[in-house]
C-alpha cells in the first residue's frame, strides 16, 4: 500500500531549487551565482574533486559585507527548510513501518512483553508508571518564533503534498504557498532585534503543549489500550501515565528576571489556555452527543447530576433547557462549559478542581456506556477525559527552582533581625535550628516584610510569600515542586523547607504543599548522597513533610555541570554508581524515589535517545516514576510535528514501561565486578585527563579565541546570562553556552574527550579489548555511553576545527590544537574496535545526513572563522556573524 507521493531527495532538491529562485528574485543574480560557487566548491572538496578548501576560503574572504551576510543568510535558510525535509521523511518512515507492522519499540512490542506476566503484575506496573517530561527555558533554540511559525507553514505543505492525491492545479497552488512562504520567510529577520523575556520563553513552551501534545497524548493512550486488550484476556483500565511540568517562567536560578509576577502571570495564562481547550472539546462533543432523553435510560446518576447543576447554576438552567429541550447530555454539557468559563471568576459555580470535571465526564460515560454507546465513548470522551486527567487546570505544572545560595542569604539575612547569626553556625547547628522553627508553630520570620533587605533576599522571600497564594488560586498541583540548585548539604534542603513553612503551604504533621527536590551536580553532593539523603530521611521536621507526601523523594541529577566538572565518561559512570547508592539509601528508608534526569539536547549534557536511555538505567532505580528535562531546540525536534511527537511520547512510554516490567523481575541487575572494576579504572584516569587539560595554562584563552564563546553569550538567545557571575572561567560558565561554542568549531569535545585516555590506562593495567566488547555487548549502561560518545565523535570535523584552532595564539594552538586530535583519533579507534563495527554511528540514517549537511554547513564554518579573525567588524559583519551561528545551528541539528 503506498502512503505517499514524495521522498526525501525529491524533497530536498525541490526545496532547495525553489529557495534559489526565491534568492535570484530578492537579491540578484550575483548573489545567487555566488551562493551557488560556494555550494559547488564545498561539494566538489567533500566529494575529493578539489584538493582543499582554500578556493572557498578566498572566495567567502574576498566577498563584500553585502554578499557575506547573503551567502549566510542563503545556507542558514536551506538547513531550516532541509530540516523540514528530513521531518516529512522520517514521519514517512513512521507511517509505513506502522503499516507494516515493524515499528521498533511500539506500544504493541511493550504490550507483547508484558503479557508474559500475570495480570496483577500488569496492573502493578501500570500503577507505576508516571513519565514527567519537564520543558526547561534553558536558551538553546537559536530560531525566533516568528521564523519557527512560517516553518511549521511549509512543512503542513509538505505533508499535503506527500500525503494527498491532487490534482494538477491543487499542486500548483500548493507550490505558490510555498513560494510566498519561502519568500517571506527570506524577507523575515532570522537574528532577533532583543533578548528574549521569560514570558516569551514561557509561551514558547506552552505552544508545544497547547498545539500539539494537548492532542496527541490522548491517541497514545488509545494506542496502548488496544495494544493491551490485544495481548491479555482481561481489559485492564490504563490510569494516568503521564504528566507534563514546567521551568519556563518559574527558574530563578541565575535568571534573576523570573520575577513573582512572571510566574503568576505563567500560571494565569497557561490555565486560560488549558480551559478554552476544554471549552472547545465540549462544544465539539455537543455536537456529538444528541442524543434523544425520550429514546434513552440517562440513570440516576446522571440526572442527579444534572439536578445539582441546575440548583449550582440556576440562571443557565433555563438556557439549557430552552437551548436543548430534550436532549439530557447536550444540556449537561452546557453546565459544564458555564462552569469552565467560571473557574478563576468572581461568580460562583465554576469547578473548584479539574477532578471535578473528570467526574462530570465520568458520568456521562457510564450514562452513555449503559445505553450501549461505549463506541460513542471511546471515540468521543475518553481522549477528553485523559487530556483532563494529564493537563488538569494547569496545562504544566510549574516546578520553581533557585541555587541554593540564595535561600541561605535570605535566611541569614532575615534571622540577622532577630539577633540570630546563621552565618555563623555550622551545618549541624543550622539543621537542628531550621527543625525546631518548622516544627514549633509560632511563625518566625515575616516574609512580607524585606525592610532592610538585599535585593536578592527580597526577590526570594517575595517568591515565599507568594506561593501559598497560588496554591489557593491555581491548585496546588499547579506549583508544588521547588528544585535546589548545588544542593551540597542538608541545610540546604531544610532551609526551603523552612521558607515553605513561613508561607503557610506546610502544616505538619499533615499536610506538605510541596516536592523539594536537590539537585546533585558536583562530585562533592554526589559523593555525600548518603549523608545528605540519610540526614534528611532521619530529620524530624523532613520526615513529616515527606510522610505527607506519601513518601515518594524526587532527587535531580545534573547531567550538564557533572560532565563540565568530570568529563563524559567519569561524568557517566558517577552518574550511574550514585543512582545506585541513591536507589539502597531510599530502600532503606522506605522511601520510593523518583528521579529527575537534568538532560540536555546534546550527548555531553545528558542527550541521545530517550528511550534507550531510559532502559539503561539500573533496574534498582526504576520505581515506574521517572522526570527528566527537555531543553532547547530538542523540543521543537521532538515535539513540533504531532506524529513525530506521538512517537516520541511512545517510545518514552514503551521504554518505561519494560524497564519497569524489568525491574519488578528482577530488582537488581548483575554486574560483573570485573566490569565495574574496569569502569573505576576507565573513570578515574579519565577524569585525570580531562581536568587536566582544562586546568592546563592557557586554555581558557585557547578556547575564547577557538570557538565563538564570545558571540554566543551576546546572542539574544534566552533571558539568562552565560556565565552565573560574569567572570570567564570554566567552573563559572554555564553548560549550555560551554558545549554550544564547541559544537559551532565543529570540535565536540565535551561529548568524547578523554574516553581513549581512561580506555588506555585500563588495558595498561592489564585489561584487555575482549573484556570490553563483552561489556558493550552485554550491558546497557556501556553500550549507551560509548554508542552516545560515538554520535558526537561523527559530527565531529576536525578538519573543520582546525580552522578555528588557527585563530588562537600559536604557542596555544601547538599546545592544544594536536593534543585534542590525538585524543579524538584514539577514541574513534577504540570506540569502533570496542562496537565492532566499521563506521562510528551505527544509524543509517545518521550517515545520510551527515553526508546531506556537512557540504553545506562548511561555508558557514568558513566564513565564520573569517569574521572572528577581524578584530574590528562593522555593523553589518556583526549581524552576519551572529547569522553564522544560526544557520550552523540549524545545519548541526543541535546547539548544546
């Protein structure tokens, strides 16, 4: 059966003729002629028709400011529109491997692997099951919205194109649309003209949840129902598996314009948003239920239900009646859309809760199903009934999030008042004071007076004083997670717990409005998990809260900041060994324990494959509960197009629910230690190398003048600064823009670096390549890392580097420049010897594209080392720079 009418060569080529003409009639000919010798001599060097890059070199060198900043805008344009071709194909691919029934990690694959247990076992793991993606504001998406919007226009062409029989003039209008598309999109400024506010950045979230998961999670749950009436022979009710949380508009940390009034402003505007969704699918769901009173049994229940909306809303009451005489369900509906529109209102009768709403739909289901309208239900009101249950009132739950630096100021500051010197007190004397004022019930700070106050103390006592308002206002589900940035000591939890208590959201021993959730990032929090952990759990105060919150910790791992520290691959394996050691202290505390992954877009910080990752984990960490970030230009990868988006979703839910099936059978996997023995050894002399290098004299100069770190942190990208107090160090710049600027020199070191140096050290001490390819093979955790260091070691151009190694001070460039390729090609050797394997990626599809893109990002690359070897650039070589990133962005498919 044929799906569709295009393929991806035809795609392309059509694209990129038709941004040609587009360039030939905005510009001229010149330019086009120019764009196209740039193209054609990449192609021809890549291609080993011209012995170097040197004629290109000169070519983008001698071109007027004029032509440079065309030729950039030429190729930044083509990835954006290639890219859109490379979606179409793989939803194609989607589409007929469905159809064929090969899909790999489906929900029937899943629902075929837990039905080789029992029925309970089914249901216990179902019960489990809770995946929290968690949209972060972190400022990795280098497109503007405007830009993002007119793409997201050319790729529903291309999907009529591919996916409709048209005729001869319906083509032809479609390729007029997509003309004046694509010429308005090269008409459009592609660099924004200011920085980003949170509130754009929140909206930008919220689009991804409001346009496309809001309707794609309910066919997901469709998907897995069926999957599982197939495989079982019971039918088992699916219970909520999902819920989607929030940063954007609610993480202070460094960002000190998330303001009180940005997130109350979020909250308002994502509850608006969620309940006009509502509001819509009832009135859709109006017109589907017609169904004739006189013909139909409504029940009890249901008239009882509708006799209590007609005492709760009296005045709709004859609207309702008059609008649908008749007809018991449309009238209900009816209520049920007055007492949306109520919620938030100063008139009374809207839902207090969106389980309020919940019942309401369970009820006409239960009516509808006794009068054999269970098809009606499934098609019509159960999508609507999970869309309520997984977004609420909320759309995304907010989780706030600040460095732990701040509480402690706040408090020292706030107590100072009183004559209390908390500066001064050591951590055990700060635990026991910060127990005994949440557990006394006189109040002991104001929070509402900051009389005296830094500003930062102000901002963070505000922040308190705030929540329990919104709590009242929004539900608490809306805002109950406060995360703690380099949580180091167990102070530094209790201290939150302490200000929550200020706001009035606690009241031990029975209710705690929030998760404080630490974030451990540094070798030294993560290495202390036990004496954090074990404090806390032993902690009066702490154990009360968490008793109320039904004993379920959630513990953030920074994946970023642990790989800027260690290194990839000691980063990894103190990652994995710490969840252990987390897993046996929250076993044996009797805590279940929820972790929260803090993953990047790109592999150093945390990125690749969500569903393999999460298979990887240790069987002793997975509780069925699992969060992790999504960050950057990942979310519009993943989430911009709904079938890629249901796929994702899929995959994530597929992964977790095997990993979960898995850890039930067997809690704790066997790990050889010959294996664990052979990662310390790898690890440990891993992390010499690369602080090593990092903590070698020069190197911090070497990488400002070898990559565009200077231009990205004065890209309008996000609301928050590059680095957390402006000095430039390593330890003080912040993840993103650290492995961002290497990505743009085409030198991805922070995913690769140093794993040929650890590999090395354990076959000298006596280890050997048989060891390690069994381990590959045999264990997830290694297959993964090594299979995720291999995709930054292939999008990896050294030659490419080289050129930005040539802008630093010689000495520099003879210092660093040879070790890290030396680095590089010992690490690709082994991690192909250790894979067996000829080719680092082990993805077909990876190595078309690498060979679609590489000729085309050159240019860029090139003409961006020119402009940052300039000293003085004008007004317009500064714009074209700043295109350069975006445009190498784009054609790498991933920033940092």
């Amino acid at each position: 059966m044929e799906l569709h009418n295009r393929e991806v060569r035809q795609d392309v080529r059509e694209l990129g003729a038709l941004l040609g003409d587009v360039l030939e009639a905005q510009t001229s000919r010149r330019a086009f002629e120019t764009v196209e010798s740039c193209r054609t001599a990449a192609i021809d060097y890549r291609a080993g028709e011209l012995e170097s890059r040197t004629p290109l070199s000169n070519e983008l060198e001698g071109l007027s400011p004029h032509l440079q900043r065309t030729v950039a805008r030429a190729f930044t344009t083509y990835f954006e529109l290639i890219n859109l071709a490379e979606e179409r194909e793989r939803v194609r691919s989607i589409r007929q491997d469905s159809q064929d029934g090969t899909l790999d990690d489906s929900l029937e694959t899943a629902a075929e692997e837990l039905a080789e247990a029992d029925v309970d076992t089914v249901e216990e793991i179902l019960d489990d099951v809770l995946i929290e993606p968690t949209f972060t504001a972190h400022p990795t998406e280098a497109r503007r919205k405007t830009v993002k919007a007119k793409l997201r226009s050319v790729s529903n062409h291309l999907e009529t194109l591919d996916e409709r029989l048209l005729t001869d003039k319906e083509s032809e209008q479609i390729w007029r649309d997509l003309d004046a598309e694509v010429t308005s999109l090269w008409q459009t400024p592609q660099v924004r003209k200011r920085q980003p506010e949170p509130e754009d950045e929140a909206r930008n979230v919220q689009w991804y949840l409001e346009n496309t998961l809001f309707d794609v999670v309910g066919e997901v749950y469709d998907e897995l129902a069926d999957a599982l009436d197939d495989e079982l022979e019971a039918t088992l009710d699916v219970p909520k598996l999902f819920e989607f949380r929030s940063w954007a508009g609610s993480d202070r940390d460094g960002n000190p314009f998330v303001t009180p009034d940005v997130t109350a402003n979020t909250l308002e505007r994502q509850r608006d948003v969620v309940l006009e969704r509502y509001r819509v699918q009832l009135k859709r769901l109006s017109g589907v239920l017609s169904q004739d009173g006189s013909r139909i049994e409504a029940g009890t229940e249901f008239e009882a239900s509708l006799e209590d909306d007609r005492e709760l809303l009296p005045g709709s009451a004859r609207t309702a009646e008059e609008r649908y005489p008749g007809e018991p369900y449309r009238q209900k509906l009816k209520f049920m859309r007055e007492r949306l529109q109520r919620v938030g209102d100063v008139r009374p009768g809207g839902y207090d809760s969106a389980e309020e709403l919940h019942e309401d739909l369970d009820v006409i289901a239960t009516s509808l199903r006794n009068n054999d309208g269970a098809s009606v239900v499934e098609a019509h009101v159960d999508p609507l009934r999970r869309q309520v249950a997984t977004f609420g009132f909320s759309l995304a739950s907010l989780d706030l999030r600040d460095h732990r630096q701040k509480h402690t100021d706040a408090i020292s500051e706030a107590l100072a008042r009183d004559g209390i010197d908390y500066d001064s007190l050591d951590e055990d004397e700060r635990v026991e004071l910060l127990t005994d004022a949440v557990l006394q019930d006189e109040q002991v700070i104001d929070l509402s007076d900051t009389e005296g106050l830094s500003e930062e103390s102000t901002r963070v006592l505000t922040l308190f004083d705030s929540l329990a308002g919104w709590q009242d206002e929004y539900g608490v589900e809306a805002i109950d997670t406060y995360c703690i940035s380099m949580t180091d000591e167990p102070s530094h939890v209790l201290e939150v717990l302490f200000l929550a208590d200020q706001s009035g959201i606690i009241s031990l021993p029975e209710h705690c409005g929030i998760d404080i959730v630490p974030l451990l990032e540094t070798e030294y929090a993560l290495s202390g998990a036990r004496r954090i952990m074990g404090t806390l759990y032993e902690n009066e105060a702490y154990s009360q809260a968490l008793s109320a919150r039904g004993k379920t910790q959630e513990i953030m791992l920074g994946y970023s900041d642990s790989n800027k520290e260690n290194g990839f691959l000691a980063a990894n394996w103190s990652l994995y060994k710490n969840q252990l050691q987390l897993a046996e202290i929250c076993d044996d505390y009797d805590v279940t324990m929820r972790l929260f992954h803090g993953r990047g877009g790109s592999i150093s910080r945390g990125g690749g494959p969500m569903g393999e990752a999460l298979l990887a984990l240790p069987n002793s960490t997975i509780t069925g509960q699992v969060k992790f970030t999504e960050q950057g230009e990942a979310i519009a990868e993943k989430y911009g197009n709904p079938r890629i988006a249901e796929r994702n979703i899929e995959q994530m839910l597929n992964a977790q629910l095997r990993a979960r099936s898995q850890a039930i059978e067997q809690p704790t996997e066997e790990i050889e230690d010959e294996w664990s023995d052979a990662m310390d050894t790898m690890a440990d002399a891993a992390r010499q190398e690369y602080r090593d290098l990092l903590d070698s004299e020069g190197f911090v100069r070497y990488f400002e003048q070898a990559t565009p770190i200077t231009v990205i942190e004065d890209l309008d990208l996000g609301s928050r600064p590059a680095s957390r107090s402006g000095e430039r160090t390593v330890e003080d710049l912040r993840a993103i823009p650290w492995v961002f600027s290497w990505t743009q020199s085409r030198c991805i070191l922070p995913g690769w670096y140093a794993i040929a140096a650890g590999i090395d050290a354990y076959l000298e001490d006596g280890g050997d390549v048989e060891t390690l390819q069994e381990m590959y093979e045999e264990w997830p955790f290694f297959q993964t890392t090594l299979d995720n260091a291999a995709l930054s070691l292939s999008r990896t151009e050294l030659e490419i580097a080289e050129e930005y190694a040539d802008l630093a001070d010689e000495d520099l460039r003879e210092k660093f420049f040879p070790r890290i390729t030396d680095e590089y090609d010992r690490t690709a050797e082994l991690v192909t010897t250790i894979g067996q394997r000829d080719d680092l990626h082990t993805r077909d599809w990876l190595g078309e594209n690498l060979e679609r893109r590489n000729p085309y990002v050159d240019p860029l690359n090139l003409l961006q080392t020119h402009l940052l070897d300039r000293t003085h650039r004008t007004e317009v070589e500064e714009r074209t720079l700043r295109l350069t990133v975006k445009g190498i962005a784009a054609g790498m498919k991933n920033t940092g």
